[in-house]
C-alpha cells in the first residue's frame, strides 16, 4: 500500500522539481543510490522496471525507503500495462510512470488513487491523458518530442497542464533554465545525475553532492 497520496507526490515533485529515474539490479546498490540522492535532498525518485526480477529488487527498495528514508517517495516506472502496474501497487509503489499511455493503466492506478504519469508526445495525447485523471503527465523522450520549445507550446493553450520531462534533461544551469523557463512541472533526470569513478563504479558522495547542488540551481531558477 502506498505511504503517500496522489496529492503528496504531485506537490512534492514541484516543491523540489527533479525526480531521479535510476535501475540497477542489484538491490545494494539501488539502497546506497536512493540513500545518497536522499542525503542530497531528493524526496521523490524513479525506481525503472527495466530488468528481469526488477520486482525483487523494489520490494527490498520499498522496504529499505521506509526505514532509512522515510520521507522520500517512491515510485516505479517504465511500466507498460496494467498487470504491472497492480504488482508494483501491491509492492508499495507510491506512483507510476510510464514511457505510454494506456487507459487500462489508469483505470487500476486510479482505483487505488495512485498517482500516474504517463507518456505523451502531443497535446491531443496529454489532453486525453488528464482525461483519464494524470495530474502530471510525462513528455518522452522528451528531446526528441521537441524539448522546451514543446513544453511552451503546449502550456499556451493548456496552462493547466503539468509536465515532466525525461530524456535529455542535464543538471547544467543552461539545460534547466529551459525547461524550467518553458513551464515544467518537474523534471526527470537519469544518467546524466549518476556520477561514477574511473573504474565505473557509482561514486556516492559525489552524486550526493550533484543531487544538492542540482535541486540548489532548480530552486534558484524557480524562485528567480
């Protein structure tokens, strides 16, 4: 069962403005991930369904956060039907994602009033999408669905509309502003956030400190 609302991680993703989407299949990895993103001020984060047994790994996740970082809100994405979404439900996910749009995936989220974000590249997409009840919807990828100059596109006749970008969001003051400056909600934010050492290792004190320093530049730029 979910440990926050709907309403708890809409508000949460704009109060801090970056969600950490992060996949790694091995369970201790992932808990030193979440708890160094936690540590640099992260309280919303991207668990990916992307490998076999990923399920696995989100219990012990799930669990992990609920302990060790009470306050950070979890949630599962990469998820492309409605089966999964009830499994990652049922393991304690508190929102979902997804790189599509599929009305069977609202209708078992929104039973259980879990938050979800689904995928859209269009206003037409986005619109049915807020139909189905997506407080925030997910533009991807989102470079290539054609950026910020997107996102202050849609927001024109659609100011209501809350967005996510993910795909091709930097922790660079100049890729930020832009789409911060064109009206995101919030921002999804992968590879580019996980520092690693020379010999390919995640590096957690760094990326604890890229994860203060990004949400630090966020708030600058929201609040200036």
């Amino acid at each position: 069962m979910a440990r926050f609302t709907r309403i708890d991680v809409a508000l949460q993703m704009k109060r801090t403005g970056m969600v950490p989407v992060f996949y790694h299949a091995d369970i201790e990895v992932c808990k030193k991930v979440l708890k160094a993103c936690y540590q640099g001020g992260a309280r919303v984060f991207e668990f990916t369904n992307r490998g076999d047994f990923a399920h696995e790994v989100f219990v012990e996740l799930a669990k992990f956060a609920a302990k060790e970082t009470p306050e950070m809100i979890l949630g599962i994405g990469s998820v492309v039907d409605a089966g999964t979404a009830s499994l990652y439900i049922q393991s304690g996910a508190n929102f979902v994602v997804s790189p599509i749009l599929s009305q069977e995936m609202a209708q078992v989220c929104n039973r259980r009033k879990i938050a979800w974000s689904p995928g859209c590249g269009s206003l037409t997409e986005i619109s049915y999408a807020e139909e189905l009840g997506a407080e925030v919807v997910k533009i991807f990828p989102a470079m290539q669905v054609g950026g910020p100059t997107f996102v202050k596109a849609i927001k024109g006749p659609s100011p209501w509309t809350s967005i996510m970008p993910t795909g091709g969001v930097e922790p660079s003051h100049d890729n930020l502003k832009a789409w911060f400056d064109a009206g995101v909600h919030c921002v999804g934010m992968g590879s580019k956030l996980f520092v690693k050492k020379s010999d390919g290792t995640f590096d957690y004190d760094a990326l604890q400190s890229k994860v203060k320093e990004t949400l630090e530049l966020i708030q600058t730029l929201t609040k200036g």
